[in-house]
C-alpha cells in the first residue's frame, strides 16, 4: 500500500483533531464529580440526555438532510411512555429498564410514522408534518388523564441504585450518551452514512448507486426514533415529574440547532452543538425571554454565513493548499479489477421506445444495442434525446412503448435503484457529487449496490462490517489510482476541479463494475490533454469488456475513439452505423456535424 | 422562642448529612446576606401573577432592609426567570441549592413548574413557599418542606362550588377547562366535586384556548340546560370570548370559577361591559370590597403602605400581598428561630397558628402545610376591579 | 347549531385560504416554502389592533397601512430568507432560513406586544350571532383577493409576468424579464395578503402573538389539499379545512379536533401526495 501513504497521513491528521477533542471531552467528563456541586451534575447530565436525541436526530437532519423540526414530540413520547409503565397506570408497574426500552421501541415505531411523508414528499412538508405531531402529542398527553395524568403530570421513573444520586444518574447517563456517540458514528462512517448524504446532496446519483431511498431512511428514522424515545425516559428521570408543559417548542428548535451549529455531516460538531446550547441556557440564564429569538438569531447566521458549523472550523485539513500538480496520470493496468464479473455479448438492447412528455415526443421510435467492449457513441443535436435516452435506460423515465432487454433479461421501465446492482453505471452531464464529503467517500458510494452486510452489523461494527468497509476502501482507492486522483483521496470533493469531478464519477461508477457504463459529455470542459487522457480511460474500460454508451457533441472526439456511432434528431435514430460511414452520411451532415 | 430538642437533633443531622455529601455549607458571616431564591416566571405566556407576586417581594426585602434587616443581616432576593418552563425551573432550583447556596426557596409560580420542583426541594431540605394550587404538591411526608401559602385547588374549587350550589342555587351545570394541564384537571375534579354534592354535570369540555370560535360548546351547554357554567381557565382570552358568545346568545347564564375572569385582560377583550356582568371569579375576603365599598382595616394599611411605591393598578391586590407575605414569612422564621437552618426555619412553620398575614391568615403544623384557611376564599365580581381589589359576589353582602 | 358551524367554519376556512395563497404567492416566483406566510398573518391582527386601538387611527387609514407593513415585512422575508438560499436550493436551507426569521417575529412581538391575546376592534358593528361581521368579514377578503389576483394575472402586465416567471424561471429570465423585481413584487405581495388575512380576521383571532404558529400549521394544510402553487386548490381547501375543524370541534371536543385535522393530513400527504388539484411532480432529472 506504499502509493496508499500520502492519503493515510492525511486522514489521520484530521483523525487527530477529532480525537483531541473527544479526549478532552472525555476528561471533562470524567472529573466533573470530582470538581462540581450537584448543579453542575444536572446540567451536565441534561447535556447528556440531550445528546442522546440529537446524536440519532443528526443522522436525520445532518447527514440525510430531512429537516425534522419537531422532535420533541418523539422526546414526549418517550418521556411518557417510561413514566406511565414505571407508575403502573395501565398496567403492573415494570422495572425501569425495561420501561426504558419501550420507551425506545415506541420512539422507534413512531419516528418511522412522522418520518412516511418525507418518503415520498418535499422537505416542507415532512417540516410541517413533524411540526404538527409535536403539537398533537402534548394535547394527547393533556386529554389521556387517566394514563398520562393529563396536566397534573406524572412522577419520572427512578433507577435503582447506583444510579439514583446526582452523579450516579450522570455516569448512567453520560454511559448512554457515548454508547451513543459510539453507535451513531459507525453509522455515519459506512456505507449507510455515505447513502444518507448522497440522498441529501445528489438524490439522483445515490438512487444509479443503488441507494433506495424509502429504505435508507427508515433505518435512520428507526434508531433516530429509538434515541430520542430513550432520551425522554431519562428526561424524565431528570425532571423528577413531567407535565406536557415541560416539552416546549423551544426545546425541538434546540435540538435541531445543535445540530446545524455542529455542522452537517458531522458526529462531533452537533456533540460540541448540543453541550455549548445547554451551557448557553444556564449562562444567558438573565435573558431567558429573548433565548428563543438568540436560538432563531443564532440559525440564520449559521444557515447565511457558515453552513459548515463547527465541524468546518475545526476541519483543518481542508484548509492546507492542495497539490499544486494536478497532473493526472492514469494507470489503466488497474482497470482490470473493476472487470464485469459475467460477460453477455450484448448486454443493452432497446426496441421501439418511445416516451411522450405530454405532446411532446422526446424519443419517438428508438433502437439500437451496444455489444460487450463496444463503445457506442450517441451524438445529434440539443433536444435529440440523447440524455433522454439514458434517463430511460437509467430508469428515471418510464418510456410508454418498447421493450429493453439487458444482460439477457428484459429491463423493467423505472427503478433506477436497482439499474446499479444489475451492473449500470453512469455518469452526468453535470457531476453529481457530493461536494462536502471527500473523494473517496465518494467513490465509495459506488460500491454500495454490492454491499451487503446488515445494518445491525454496521451499527455495532462487528467483523463482517468492518471486512466490507475495508474492502471497499481499498477497491475505491484502486480505482482513485486508476483515474489518476488518489492524492485527492482525503480531500472534500468540492476543491476538485470540474474536469477532475469527471473522472471522479467514472471512478465511481466503475466500483460497480459495471456490464454497460453511459457517459453523458464527459469531455465537456476538459482540456486537450485531459480529453487524450479520457479517451485512455475509456478504451481501457471498454478493453475489459465493458459495454460503453457515450453522449457526446465533441464529433473529433466521438469519432476517434467510438466503435459505433448512432445519431439523434428529434428522437428518432437518423443514422446507426461505424464512424467511418456516419462522418459521412449526407443527413447526419446537414443536421448536425454541418458542412 | 427556644429550640426542641428534637429540632436541634434534627439541625445538627442535616448539618452532618451536607456535609458528608461532600456539600458542607461554608459557615456564614453573622454580616452576610440572608439569600432568598426566587424562582418567577416573569416572561412568557401566564406570567402576570409572578409579576404581580414580584412587586410584593422587592417591596417586602426593601422594607425589612430598610429597617435594618434581621438581626444586622440584609436579605438578597435571588431570582430566576423560569419561563413557566418546567426545565428551566427545575435548572434553576438546583443553581439556587447547589451553587448559590440560598436559605429558602420561594415559587415557582405555577403548577407544572412547581411539580417538577418540589422533590428536589424536598431532597435538599430546601424550605419552600408556593402559591400553586396542585392538591398534590403538599404533602408533609414527601415533601417535608414544601408550604403553600395560597388556597389549594380544592378551596378554590370548594368556594366556586358553594357559591354556585348554595348561594346561585344552580341543579344543571356546565363545567368548562381550557386544554392546559391545568385547565383539563381542574375541569375534571370540579364535575366529580359537584356532582358528589348532588348537582348534576349536563356539560363538560375542554376548549383548546386559541379556538376562534367558542359557539359550539356554549350551544351545546345551553341546550343541555345549564344553570350555571363553572369556568376553568387561565386563558384571558378564550374567556372573553365566552362571555361575548353568552351575549350574542342572549343568554343570561351566570360563569362561576376561575380568578383569571376577573383578569383586567377581559376588560379589553369584551364587545360591551355588559358581557362581564354575571362573571364571578375567585377572590380573597382580604383583597374583597365590603357593600360600603372598603377594604379590610389590616388590607387597607398595606395598600396605604404600598400607594406611591408600587402600581397596583395592573395587577392584583392578592398577588402583591402574597408575595409580600412570603419573604415576610422566611424573615420572621430566621429571626425568631435565630437560624437559617432548614429545620430552624420549618420548625417554626410548623408552629404557626394564625399568623397575621396580609393576603390571608397562615396556620401550618408538622402534619399540615396547606396553611390558608377555606373561609377567607370568596367569590367576587369580576368586573369590579379596582385597585387590585374587587367587590364580593351578591350574596355574601 | 350546522349553522352555526358553517358560519364559523367558513370564517375560519377563508383565513386559512388566505394564508394558504400567501405560502402560493411566495412558493410561484421563487420555489420556496416560508414560515413566515402565518407570521404576517399574525402581525396583520397585531398590527391592525396597534394603529386601530394604540394609535386610534380610523379603518380607512389604518388597512393600508397594515397591508403596507405587511408588505413590507414580505419584502424582508425576500432579502433576508430568501434570497441568500435561492442559489442551494436542492438543499432545502430556507426552511431553516424563513423559520429562523418567522421565529424572531414571534418572538419580537412576544416581548413588545405581549403574551396575551389583546383586543381587535370592531371594524363596522354589524350584525350579530351567525350574520356577525367577524364571520362574513374573512370571507369577503377571501373573495376579494381571489377576485383581485385573477385580474391581476389575467389582465395585467406584472401578472403575466409573474405567471411567466413562476411557470418558468429560466424561460422569463431568458426573455429579459427582471426576475429579482418580480420576485420582490410577489413577496410584497404575498405580505399584503397575509396580512390581510390576519386583518380580516383578527376579530375572531384577537391580536395574539401565538396565532403566527397556528396559521403557519392550519395555513399549510390547505395548500397540501389543494396542491402545491394552486391558489383555487388552497380557497377550496382552506374552506373545507374550516368546515371540517369547526364540524370535529363541534362534534369531538377541542382536544380531538386538532388531532383529526392532523390525520386528515397525513393521509392526504400519504395517498394524494400532490395534493386534490396539483399537478404530478416535476422532471427530477
């Protein structure tokens, strides 16, 4: 791993800074009782409670960017779902622990509920949804009297000894809360983390990855739910007694701020988050009336003017100059590991498609098939149907006739997630890239379809886990080498520049080794010497049996390196033939390479 | 007044059980302030009484400084807003205990708060006076040190009942809350009191208070035929839009309940003063207009006191008086007892029988801290506020 | 007694509704969702209330210049929520942006207006029990502004160039339209409505600082109904909304009448995500 060397080092740079700060918060932590009063146990202990509901609910808002604003609701929930069954009010009093753990169980069951709508809907209204569920919630608690005691309240649950003093309830908390931090960021740290921010930044990318949306959220609505279910019984074992006035809205904007001042995509900013906006509390304690407005002041600044958070102020790495040679050099020998696994001699064959946006006929009639190791180049002017044609193979569009058949198999219309696990990869006339993780994250997301370990076991790292996670680091970094920006690895992807972002995507979705690989204009904005490289590139994927389909109008380009050429008008194939003979088609001259 | 000896063991006991806590108070200067906390919900939603209770307690700490303070000891008024929010009172209370060291504790001023405050009062030996209603939140053996200084909801709840029943005569009654917590339970433990007495509930609801419309539930009391319509809620508001519903109704139903209706809030709210006539809130025989339109000698010395140095035009005589009887009340127990111990200042307490205060007259032993006497408790015109103070209801004149 | 419930349903409906158009109005030129649409409800009762009752200005005087202030406060929604975001707008940040400014709203007018709801004045005197002016009040605004904003789109310039806009940002850019400006007008716009739904029914709300919270919830749902950036969608939904919040208040009690509002709309959301006239999602790709 001699080439591996230069990224190591800086990971592990950044490593350190992290891991300072955890330390110093694990010392904090471990002499507060030798240090404080019962005060400073309480506040500390809240942090904890606190931390507990925002290190799933950062999952949520921080890293798959659904913007839950009502958390507190789930607070509530758990809050009371402990007090009750420890009272005994329906029925025979349970032990605490076990209340803990229904507590958690219905937090988890209700998170997926509130958490339906942002399967399917815009981010407002998943907004709005769990706005209202806070609402409900505390009238529910209000009417229900003879279980929740409605506004006389409840008495908490109280842990048996040793956790029932001050600073025995704190180290059970503070236990809870780096379980917590421990869990969280296994998570954030996989492929599912990896999946949550793909769905937060390009959508589209993570579903040709192979990422399915609907089911990469439940998951964390699930332990976000379960976290924050936990958190309100410890809540209440803190307050001592609840009553539905002890869960205000303020509380939920407190939530959701600790994580935004943190930092998305980040488990020790929304940490640092969480404890400085409950100190702030106790500190600002004079100007208790205006700390709803500071908290509302204290959001905007961070949404207008550091959206990175504290996680990109101590983010030092990104702040050293990259390389100054950004040179690319290609290793196409390393290719060869990222080889279909099976080869069918024509993996793509698409018959009579036609697919209407109304009136409008975007592709009227189209057929072709690109063969193993072919490159297959598609060109005709704007509004021809080019990128059309590979949103429908994608399965972003769902064409009203034809058929597709791929690898032997007929290719059902849609689905687009499941287009990366039967050996599609692709790439976009715009990258799609996550600009705030780093490039091998980012190639990383494209070996997600070929994962597949459980999330339990990605929770928990046990060994499976750990196995896949190295594996695919290792396969992303090959293939970084491979296109020639493996001393980006560590770096966020956002500094690259637009003609590394393309071979950055290629990149990725080579990690799937892909049977067909379409390229949308991947040599639009790149350089003489790049577009050489790209070429390179190319004919070294398609040299190990890659099916290539390529959208390009660069006809120099098309014509040096295609095997096949079929041109586009208006959506219907006006020539299918080799280079040789298209460059000279009389239509496809007048249309469009002009005289 | 000399110290049992069981409230010397007792002393020494706590003294000994801080201190092996690691929390072993510092020995206070005989010069050092005498620190009282505070614990206000001064913003926010229903913080009128803290306000109100406010003023009572910064002019009772000035008084007794002014006149030297007790035994040479000046007394610091330590607060704390709260926010009416549970948390941050619950925050705020183990400041007062475990950092600023205070001697006695006196709030929060409102139920939900006070709930969550009371155990770790009671944990720390924290002597504490409240104003809040909850039954619940007195209890002599859980919470040794907790004393209420106001009714509890069952006096106000016995007053608003009597007068309805006994004096207004009503048989079918209509029992209103709004959607709080303390709206839904007072609702509740109204109709199961009268309908213990033998009165019948035709009606009973919750009305969430920011419901525009208050038409459906006053239809459907009035066609349950109510005689009378007790009325639990805080929320100045939704009860304007009660009495204003009452009016365009044309129906002359008398409300009966909670002292918010006398709020000077509805007076604002209300279509036409007439819409607040037949209204009679809560009020305090001490606070209370005879036919003659005076107040008690005893109450009319401390607004005589008050006039110039505190407003009592936007706020409540009882509030003012509560407040102000409480610092009075810590301050009498450290310079009788002689000491700021928990068990010097709850011995003496304990001991009260009939301790003259301006809000009402206190009587607290070991096994009994709800210390305002039921008689004191009356009914009064809402819409008579003057100065704080209101008239007595018909019917006691 | 349905009377009864119609009257106050469709008073409330039509202050729903207008909300619900003010989230459209806003939503068309700029593809953003505001929390502050129910805040300028909410300061269009308080403001009303302020130069009515504080300032003792008469009715003629005083609705101008709470559609103006309104307006105004539509026109800072724009410069300070709005428009920093617009360029990341994938990323959803004016959620996090507009409810940031909606809650220093409500929050400002907590501290200086006060945390109890304060009187509205009458506007007319007219009327009473079901044919009082606070019933019909609200629904008369409601149909002005439908009315009004018909004209505008149909018959005017500045309409047909917000319907450009708002049907195709880049197409009425490309065609020299001055999208900054047309989008500044609709939120000034957008304001004025809000406002006027807070005006129009602030004898039936009071001047009360927690009203901005419950129309931002109550004003939404009608454009969930009806569909996203349809404004006969979110009248249609709005009056039913009304209609069906007064009939469950009426029939289940306050308490379970919220809770009914909130089924009704997750099912909607779940199994009409697009709303009852919306049209189906748009091109992702």
């Amino acid at each position: 791993m001699s080439l591996a060397a230069p990224t190591h080092a800086a990971s592990s740079d950044f490593l350190t800074a992290n891991r300072l700060t955890y330390c110093g918060l694990l010392i904090v932590a471990l002499s507060l009782p030798w240090v404080g009063n019962d005060y400073w146990a309480l506040i500390a202990t809240r942090a904890a409670i606190y931390w507990v509901l925002v290190s799933g609910l950062n999952l949520v808002v921080g890293y798959a960017g659904q913007l839950a604003i009502g958390y507190v609701a789930l607070l509530t929930l758990g809050a009371y779902t402990t007090s009750v069954l420890t009272a005994g009010n329906v029925m025979p009093p349970v032990h605490p622990y076990i209340a803990l753990m229904i507590a958690g169980l219905t937090g988890a069951f209700f998170g997926v509920f509130i958490g339906l709508p942002a399967l399917r809907l815009r981010t407002f209204y998943f907004a709005m949804t769990t706005l209202g569920f806070a609402t409900i919630v505390t009238q529910v608690a209000l009417a229900w009297q003879s279980v929740t005691g409605g506004g006389i309240g409840i008495t908490g649950p109280e842990f048996p000894a040793p956790f029932n003093s001050a600073w025995g309830f704190y180290a059970f908390c503070m236990g809870i809360a780096a379980l917590c931090t421990w869990m969280t960021s296994n998570v954030a740290h996989s492929r599912h983390g990896r999946a949550l921010v793909a769905i937060r930044d390009v959508e589209v990318a993570a579903e040709s990855c192979g990422v399915y949306k609907p089911h990469a959220l439940i998951k964390v609505f699930i332990i976000a739910g379960m976290l924050a279910g936990i958190s309100g019984g410890l809540f209440a074992s803190l307050q001592t007694y609840i009553t539905p006035d002890a869960f205000t809205f303020e509380l939920s904007v407190l939530f959701f701020i600790s994580i935004l001042i943190g930092g998305r995509g980040s488990i020790i900013g929304p940490l640092l988050g969480t404890i400085i906006l409950t100190l702030l509390q106790e500190i600002a304690a004079p100007l208790a009336a205006w700390s709803n407005f500071l908290y509302a002041v204290l959001l905007l600044v961070i949404v207008l003017a550091m959206p990175g958070g504290i996680a990109a102020l101590i983010d030092f790495k990104n702040k050293k100059a990259l390389h100054s040679d950004r040179n690319l050099v290609l290793d196409v020998d390393l290719l060869g590991a990222f080889k279909p696994e099976t080869k069918q001699s024509q993996p793509l064959d698409l018959k009579g498609i036609r697919l209407q946006f109304g009136a409008l006929r975007a592709i009227d009639g189209l057929d072709f098939h690109v063969k193993s190791g072919e490159i297959h180049g598609l060109i005709g002017p704007n509004g021809s149907g080019k990128t059309t044609t590979l949103n429908v193979i994608s399965g972003f569009y769902s064409p009203q006739f034809g058929q597709m058949v791929f690898d032997g198999q007929a290719l059902p219309a849609g689905l687009p997630h499941l287009r990366a696990g039967l050996g599609i990869g692709r790439t976009y006339q715009t990258p799609k890239i996550v600009g705030e993780a780093s490039v091998l994250d980012n190639v990383m997301l494209g070996g997600i379809a070929s994962s597949d370990t459980h999330f339990i076991e990605t929770v928990l790292t046990l060994p499976r886990a750990i196995a896949e996670e190295q594996k695919t680091r290792h396969d992303a970094l090959q293939a970084l080498r491979a296109v020639g920006l493996d001393k980006f690895a560590s770096v966020r992807a956002d500094r690259l520049q637009h003609s590394e972002l393309r071979f950055l995507e290629i990149a990725r979705a080579l990690m799937g080794r892909p049977k067909l690989l379409m390229l949308d204009e991947p040599a639009a904005g790149l350089s003489v010497e790049e577009i050489k490289k790209l070429g390179e590139l190319i004919k070294g994927v398609a040299k190990n049996g890659t099916a290539i389909l390529l959208v390009e109008h660069h006809a120099d380009f098309i014509f040096s390196i295609c095997d096949y050429v079929t041109v586009l008008n208006l959506g219907k194939p006006l020539a299918s033939d080799i280079p040789s003979v298209v460059r000279v088609h009389k239509e496809v001259v007048s249309a469009y390479l002009g005289a | 007044m000399k110290l049992s000896r069981r409230e010397m063991l007792l002393a020494a006991a706590s003294t000994v059980s801080a201190a092996s806590m690691g929390l072993a108070r510092p020995a206070l200067a005989q010069t050092d302030p005498i620190k009282i906390g505070w614990l206000a919900a001064l913003t926010g939603p229903s913080s009128a009484p803290a306000v109100g209770f406010n003023r009572g307690v910064v002019f009772a700490a000035e008084a007794i400084n002014a006149a030297g303070g007790i035994k040479g000891r000046k007394i610091e008024i330590i607060t704390r807003d709260t926010q009416g929010d549970p948390t941050k009172a619950v925050n705020a209370t183990q400041e007062m205990i475990s950092q600023l060291k205070v001697q006695a504790v006196w709030g929060p001023t409102n139920s939900g708060e006070s709930l969550a405050v009371t155990p770790i009062l009671a944990r720390a030996k924290m002597p504490n006076l409240h104003p809040c209603v909850v039954d619940t939140l007195i209890d002599p053996v859980k919470f040794p040190t907790s004393y209420r200084i106001a009714p509890s909801n069952t006096q106000w709840d016995d007053a608003v009942r009597n007068y309805t029943l006994k004096i207004l005569k009503a048989k079918k009654v209509a029992v209103l809350g709004d959607t709080t917590g303390y709206g839904v339970s007072a609702a509740n433990a109204s109709a199961a009191a009268i309908k213990k007495d033998g009165a019948e509930v035709v009606y009973l609801a919750n009305i969430d208070a920011t419901q525009p419309d208050m038409n459906p539930d006053m239809l459907r009391a009035k066609n349950a035929g109510a005689e009378a319509i007790v009325c639990w809620s805080v929320s100045t508001g939704m009860l304007a839009r009660l009495f204003n519903t009452r009016a365009a109704m044309g129906w002359d139903v008398p409300f009966i309940g909670h002292p918010s209706m006398s709020s000077g809030e509805i007076g604002s709210l209300i279509e036409k003063p007439a819409n607040w006539e037949k209204v009679y809130a809560v009020g305090y025989k001490s606070c209370s207009y005879d036919a003659a339109g005076k107040l008690p000698a005893h109450s009319q010395e401390l607004v005589d006191r008050l006039k110039g140095k505190v407003d009592l035009k936007d706020t409540l005589l009882w509030w003012v008086a509560a407040g102000y009887d409480a610092i009075n009340l810590f301050a009498k127990a450290i310079e009788t007892s002689g000491s700021t111990e928990s068990a010097a200042i709850t011995g003496y307490l304990n001991s009260l029988k009939k301790f003259p205060g301006y809000f009402g007259t206190y009587t607290y032993s070991e096994t009994e801290h709800n210390g305002y006497q039921t008689e004191e408790v009356v009914m009064s015109a809402a819409s008579s506020a003057r100065d704080g103070a209101f008239t007595l209801a018909p019917g006691y004149l | 007694m349905l009377a009864t419930i119609i009257a106050s349903g469709l008073a409330t409906g039509a202050v729903y509704a207008l909300v619900g158009i003010t989230y459209n109005t806003m939503y068309a030129t700029s593809r953003v969702m505001s929390f502050t649409a129910g805040q300028v409800g909410m300061l269009g009762g308080v403001l009303g209330s302020l130069y009515m009752i504080v300032w003792g200005l008469p009715l003629l005087l005083a609705l101008p210049l709470v559609l103006a202030s309104c307006a105004l406060i539509g026109v800072i929604t724009e410069y300070v929520a709005v428009r920093p975001v617009l360029k990341s707008l994938e990323q959803h940040l004016y959620v996090l942006s507009t409810l940031a400014l909606s809650l220093m709203f409500q929050q400002v007018t907590a501290i200086e207006w006060g945390t109890e709801p304060r009187p509205f004045p009458k506007l007319f005197g007219l009327g009473t029990g079901i044919s009082d002016e606070k019933f019909w009040i609200p629904v008369i605004a409601c149909i002005l502004t439908i009315i009004g904003l018909e004209y505008l789109y149909r018959y005017t310039l500045l309409g047909r160039a917000f319907v450009a806009v708002a049907e195709d940002n880049y197409a009425a850019q490309a065609l020299g339209l001055p999208e900054r400006n047309l989008r500044i007008a609709s939120y000034a716009l957008a304001g004025a409505i809000g406002g006027l739904a807070g005006f129009s029914g602030g004898e039936l709300m009071l001047a009360f600082f927690a009203n901005g919270a419950v129309l931002n919830f109550y004003g939404f749902v009608p454009v969930a109904l009806g569909g996203l950036g349809n404004n006969k969608g979110a009248v249609i939904g709005g009056l039913a909304l009304g209609l069906f919040q007064q009939a469950a208040n009426f029939m289940v009690g306050g308490i379970f009448a919220s809770v009914a509002v909130f089924a009704l709309f997750i099912i909607v959301l779940l199994f009409v995500p697009q709303g009852f006239f919306g049209s189906a999602t748009a091109r992702r790709v």
